[in-house]
C-alpha cells in the first residue's frame, strides 16, 4: 500500500464523548473514519449524522470493523478508556505498520496487577498509554493530546487548546495539522512523560473538588486545593521521573482548572455525589462513562513506596475505599501545612 494515500483521512478509535468530539474537530480538516464496536452508533452516524446527542459533521464516517482503520489512516487518534486499552492495541496490532502514527487520548494508567487495599507497585508495573502503544505495537511514533478539553464544550464549537507531547517534532506537526483551526489551538511539547502524567494525575484533585462542592466549600478552598493538589501532582511526577514544566502549562494547570471548575468533568461528579452520600457503585453506573480518577487513585497509592508526597491521595483514598466521614477527612487536610509556597520549583 501507498502510505502516502493514507494522510488525507485521519482515524480514531472510540466512539465516546471525547472520541465524537476530536472526529468532529478532525472533520474541519479532512476525511475521518471512525471506529465504534456498537453496530447501532456506526448507523446512527452514517445515517443521522448524530450520536449521543451529538451532531456529526459528513466528513465522519463510522465502521466496527477495526482493521479498516489502519488500513485507510496514517495518523491514528485511539480515544478508550484505559481499562479497555490494552485489548483495542492487541486487537489492531497485526495491522498496524512502520508508517503509522498513534496519538491516543486517553488520560488513564494501566496495570496488569489487581489492585487490592495493601498492593505495591513498582514503576515497571504501571504503563501510561504511550508505553502500553510502544509494549504492544511495532509503532515507534507515538505522541499524546492532553489539555482542558471537555467534550461537551468542544461539541459546542466553544473556543478551546490542547497539547501534543511526543518525542518526534513530526508526530507533533502532523496532529497540529490534523487539529488546528480558527477555534481550536494546539501547542506541541516534547515532555510525553509529564503531559500524560498532568492529564492523569488531575482527575483525583477533581473529585477532591467535587466533595468540597457537595460540602458547600467556596472558592478560597478550591482555589487553596487546586493550588496544593498541583503541588502533589508535580511531586508524584517528579518521582516517576518527569520533568515539571509540563504541569506549568496547558496540560497541567490548565486541565486541572477546568476539571476541577465543572459540573461536566466526571471526576468533578465523583466527589460531588459522594459528598451528597451515595456509593461508589452508584455513581460510576450512573455517570455511564469511566471517571479515570478512581483508578488512577488507587494506582497512586500503591505506588506511594517511592516516596512522593501524596496527602490528598491518601485522604481521598481513604475517604473512597475505606469510609472516612469526608468532613473528617477535609479537616485533616486543612491541618496539613507546607511552610513554604511554590517549593516544588527548583529555580
């Protein structure tokens, strides 16, 4: 196959909100193919132009035949929940190629180990997506897309950033090309490990926001938990062995803003039901859709052996898994003191 045939339509996988709303932004400059596994959605699209309430440009057209993605698409875009990551590479493994290009946007970490109350982790145990791409797949290019991208705005043409994080300036230039346009900016950085750790890491402060919402917290204790929480966060990464500076920018501070500030962010829902009472199962059936945050913050603290400072971790752990009243919970929080502000920045 000519591979040079296959640059003028873009795919992705995963027919989520997210995945809808980046074929859609796709869509304003190319041809893109979509794949979703339920036969109703791939009709809904190709007919109605419409899915989850979401309208659907014509230059989107869905199949549930995952190996024709690879075979039309150079530039792959996979959008799954991480739980689901490793089973979609394994799938579409033996059809991808030396030229093909993935950049995922999934904001989740992945174990092979069952996470159980006393687990330890150790770092070669825990894969962010990129990791899981170069483990499973011949794809060398890899990148990532990270940033405050709710899809429910992106869906309303709603002005909007986002960051591509790879190693190769090419994978960058190529999801620039793919993405940009008059309402929606895409910067490019070459920290892959910090900018998927950002886009993961957040979703546990956001539930952290959601409860002090459903507690009837104001602003002055987000803006002190946004502040605090992005200090952990850098820590963890900094453990885990990325550099900073991609927490200072659009995948960091930037997402945890808009995920720890909306009622649309799914881990903000989390927090925000928990502190009105109801359980976890209830919740996650009802939101319908992966809140990452969960998982990410059980992973963290399995991992904690590597001496990173996670207070709210710890706390929210506790809060989620082991019943600690959230209120009590909020309080130790408020005791727990850094003497110094921004030390976690090495001028």
């Amino acid at each position: 196959m000519d591979s040079s045939n296959t640059l003028s339509k873009y795919g992705v996988i995963g027919a989520g909100s997210f995945g809808l709303a980046i074929a859609n932004l796709l869509a304003e400059n190319g041809d893109v193919l979509i794949y979703a596994r339920n036969e109703q959605q791939v009709k809904d699209i190709n007919i109605n132009h419409l899915s989850k309430n979401y309208v659907m440009k014509e230059a989107v057209v869905a199949t549930n035949d995952l190996k024709t993605i690879p075979a039309e698409c150079q530039l792959i875009f996979p959008i799954v929940p991480s739980n689901g990551f490793v089973s979609m590479l394994e799938d579409i493994a033996p059809y991808l190629k030396p030229y093909h290009v993935l950049i995922h946007g999934t904001k989740g970490l992945y174990t092979p180990k069952k996470i159980s109350g006393d687990i330890l982790l150790r770092k070669e145990e825990v894969f962010t997506m990129s990791e899981l791409i170069k483990v499973k797949t011949g794809v060398v290019r890899i990148g990532c897309l990270a940033g405050p991208n709710l899809a429910s705005e992106l869906a309303e043409d709603q002005p909007a950033a986002t960051v591509i994080a790879s190693k190769f300036n090419e994978v960058i230039e190529l999801g620039q090309q793919a993405l940009r346009s008059s309402r929606f900016q895409v910067y490019g950085s070459n920290e892959l490990l910090g900018v998927e750790l950002a886009g993961v890491l957040k979703n546990y402060v956001a539930i952290a926001s959601g409860m002090l919402t459903g507690l009837g917290y104001g602003e002055n204790a987000r803006a002190l938990l946004i502040t605090r929480g992005m200090a952990e966060l850098i820590y963890i990464a900094k453990a885990l062995g990325a550099n900073e500076k991609a927490f200072l920018g659009l995948a960091g501070i930037g997402d945890l803003i808009a995920t720890c500030n909306s009622p649309k962010s799914r881990n903000y829902r989390v927090g925000l039901k928990l502190a009105e009472g109801k359980k976890l199962d209830e919740i996650i059936a009802s939101i319908g859709e992966v809140a990452e945050g969960v998982k990410t913050l059980q992973i963290v603290k399995a991992m904690q052996k590597y001496g990173y400072r996670a207070p709210l971790a710890e706390i929210l752990y506790k809060i989620v898994f082991e019943g600690l009243a959230i209120k009590k919970g909020i309080d130790f929080l408020m005791r727990f003191s850094s003497d110094k502000d921004a030390e976690y920045i090495v001028s």
